[in-house]
C-alpha cells in the first residue's frame, strides 16, 4: 500500500515474523533500475540472429504453406533469421513429437530452413495429456503415467496430480492434463530429456514457452493447496513456478547449441531476466485500442507492457505485430503496429488469423503498397540491430535498461509525463507512438511506414 490509506506510510503485508527489504539509491532513474536489475539478475544476451525479424503464422496447415511463406520472404527480400513454428505441431501434448502428417519429412524441412538463413523456433507448454478413459493411447498419456509414476507432476494437497485450469484452454489438449513439476532436478531433468533431441538432433535453436501461470495463491477466495516434490506449497513457488519451467529449456540450448539458443516467454519474475531471452505480453488484442477493465487492449498495451517491463529488469520485449486476440488483424493495425516493433529491440511479425504477412492483404487507397511498407519497416529494424545489440550487451553487464519512458528518461520534464506512449530506445532514438490517440486536426496525417524525427511517428 503505496500512500493509499496514509499519504505519508508505505505499507506491507507479509507472511512470517519479518520481511527483508532492499533500497536502491542513484543519480538517475536510469541508474536505479540499473542496481535493482544487478540485484535480482543480470539480464541473459539474446543471441545476435534473435534482434532480426522474426516470422511466424497462428497455425501451419501443412509444410507446403510453411515453405510457401520462407520462400516468399526471400523473393520478396524481406529480412527474416527465425522461422516460428506455433501450435499445433506435435502428435500429442507436449510429446515434443513432431507430427509427421502435418508435416512430412520434418528432418528434412527443418535442415532446408536452416539451409535458407532461418533458426527454427518450436511452441511448447508444460502440460502433458492425461488418459481420459484410463488407458495411455498416445506418446503424452503414457508419459504422463511415467511422470506420476515418478513424481513429476504438480500435486494437491490430499495427492492427486493437478488439473491446470489454463490446460484446458490449449488446442489439442484432452479434459484433463497435468502440470509437470519442475521443483527439483529429477523433475526438470525428466522434461529436459524430451527436449535435446530437438536442439540436438533437429536443430531447434529457440522456444516459445506458453502458459505456465496456473501456480497462483487462490482462485475464487480458496487456497488451491498444490503441494511441490521440494516440499514447498503454492505460497512459496507461485512467482517461481515460470524461472523453474524455463531451465530445462535454456540447459537444453546451452548444451546442445554453439550458436546461441532464444526462450521466448509469457510468464516470469524478478530474477527471471537471467533465464529467459524475451517477454512477450501473451494474447493481446488485434487493434489499436486501449485496455480497459473489459478488454486487454491492442497496441498501446503492447507499448505499455514494453515500457514497464524494461523498467523492471527485464530488457528484452516482443508483442505480436498485429495482435492476437478478437480475430484477425487489418492491414492498418499490422503495418501500424510494425511501425512500433520496427523501432524496438525485437521485431516479430505473426498473430491470430490466417496469416499476417503483409504481401497478401489486398492494397488500398491508404496503403497502395503493403509489401513495400513492410519491407522498408523490416529494413529499417535489421540496420538498427548493432544500436539493439550495444544496448542488450550494455544491460546483460550492468543492468542498464535499453527502453524508458520520457517521465524516466527526462524526470525534470513534467511533459513527458503525460505522454504514455512514447520511449527513449538506447539514448539516441526516440520513439513516438500512439497517434491515434490525438486529434487528427493537429497532426499531419503520414502514411504507415514512414518515419520522421527522431524514430518514427504514427500517423
């Protein structure tokens, strides 16, 4: 309680008969989160392929559309390094299998990807399907018997496994599920095993971890009582539930690739930054609104998430470029919203629909040249990736962060205050988004892609 019931006290409840409280104390705001983030954990450097655009669709049909899409990136000479390859992919969840009706001769499609420029990334959860008539009839189900058998499974309180409420959400996931336990290293190294052929034997060189949040206090007034093989019980392990999940992941990469391996992560916590690469905001919506109390909100959501999350230790942020939730993006809102990604540390374009490539909306009178548009903002993001790259090495040595506010940058400045859609990138450049929150009458209208001052500026 920051000043709510007392304007001059500052209070907290806590658990135990004393609390361990830190101050940090520095010139700037800048240098501030700079010791915060040495306290709690030296961010870890993305690999430099990783600051390129990055490409991906909600759902592959089948191999012939994933290549059509790696062809068209290079026939269009539109820079990409990464090759997303998004649920559903596997024969059962989360066998780590690859679905060879999917996707014939997926050795093969993945060395051709390597071949062509493109690291591939691969989605995943730590979810495994249970039997849901009592007999093991798939990859998942039988692991999900070894992990129980074994202990590796997220337990309640009377020692039945856990049914993870979000497990229920995941396309190809049966009625029931269970949530694997990555308290303690049996349990970790039990999950690492399915995950080294990838990086091993396949070449995966990325991970986009999804879910993972089910570890929460309470859910409707009541404890949910998970017990943990480390002995530890929801209180403890909640905020540490998503560092644990992502080891096995980054042991996987590190001991399987010379070339730098990339966690992309919706869930952490302080500390987490040393684990993981980047944080992406989950499923936000497909516009340009607001969050409210109602809905998540579109792209100034996503600015605000990479604003606030850079000054809280985690340097690195990436949102789908265009979206996720309420259906499929317009090309307004793709190209809008690659303005913003364009001009920050990560660039990934991809989100719910069919597809967000720009290459195949229809032009219109606004934008006459869609890939043209894209291209230029793909462009513009590769020859800033040595700016990216100085400042992600400067932030994994010290804790400098890469992204402030004006109100952080500039704490003298009462005007950047009032402007919550704006950020300074490195010191150099800066940013300013959210046009469309103004009044037009003010402002001469530009057309998505092109870029004044210093950065660009929505139109």
């Amino acid at each position: 309680d920051v000043a709510l019931a007392d304007a001059d006290e500052v209070r907290a409840t806590f658990e135990g008969s004393a609390i361990d409280y830190v101050f940090f104390s520095a010139a700037t705001p800048r240098d501030v989160i700079a010791a915060y983030t040495r306290h709690t954990g030296l961010p870890i450097l993305p690999p430099r392929w990783s600051f390129a655009p990055m490409h991906w669709r909600n759902v592959w049909d089948d191999r012939a559309l994933l290549e059509t899409d790696a062809r068209a990136l290079v026939e269009l000479h539109i820079p990409a390094t990464s090759f997303w390859i998004d649920n559903p992919w596997m024969t059962s969840y989360t066998d780590n299998l690859f679905d060879e009706a999917r996707f014939p001769g997926h050795v093969e499609m993945l060395r051709e990807l390597r071949d062509a420029g493109f690291r591939p990334l691969v989605w995943n959860v730590p979810y495994l399907d249970a039997p849901d008539d009592g007999v093991a009839d798939n990859p998942a189900e039988r692991l999900y018997e070894e992990a129980a058998r074994e202990g590796h499974l997220v337990g309640l309180a009377g020692g039945a496994p856990f049914a993870p409420p979000s497990a229920f959400g995941v396309s190809g996931l049966g009625e029931a599920a269970g949530m694997i336990d990555f308290t303690t290293v049996p349990g970790r190294a039990f999950w690492q095993r399915r995950l080294d052929p990838l990086v091993r034997d396949l070449g995966i060189r990325a991970f986009k971890l999804d879910y993972g949040e089910d570890v929460v206090p309470e859910l409707g007034g009541s404890r949910t009582n998970l017990h943990f093989a480390d002995g530890t019980t929801e209180r403890e392990t909640h905020n540490v539930y998503a560092m644990q999940y992502h080891r096995p992941y980054r042991e996987a990469l590190d001991a399987h690739s010379d070339e730098g391996g990339f966690l992309l992560v919706r869930a952490s916590c302080y500390g987490g930054q040393s684990v993981a690469d980047v944080v992406w905001p989950g499923d936000i919506d497909s516009n340009l609104t607001r969050g409210d109390t109602v809905n998540v909100g579109g792209l100034p959501a996503a600015i605000s998430a990479l604003i606030s999350l850079a000054a809280s230790g985690f340097p690195s942020f990436a949102s789908d470029t265009g979206g996720y939730r309420e259906g499929p993006a317009d090309l307004e809102t793709i190209l809008r919203w690659a303005e913003h990604t364009a001009f920050s540390p990560f660039l990934q374009l991809g989100g719910s629909g069919e597809h967000h490539n720009p290459w195949l909306y229809e032009p219109t009178a606004q934008i006459p040249d869609p890939t043209g548009t894209y291209r230029e903002l793909a462009r513009a993001h590769t020859e800033l990736i040595p700016y990216f790259r100085m400042h992600a090495l400067r932030a994994s040595a010290d804790g400098t962060p890469p992204v402030l506010p004006p109100a952080l940058a500039f704490p003298s400045d009462r005007g950047g205050y009032a402007d919550p859609d704006a950020y300074l990138l490195g010191e150099d450049l800066f940013v300013e988004a959210g046009g469309w929150t103004r009044p037009r009458a003010r402002r001469r209208r530009q057309t998505p892609g092109r870029r004044g001052g210093r950065g660009k500026r929505g139109g």
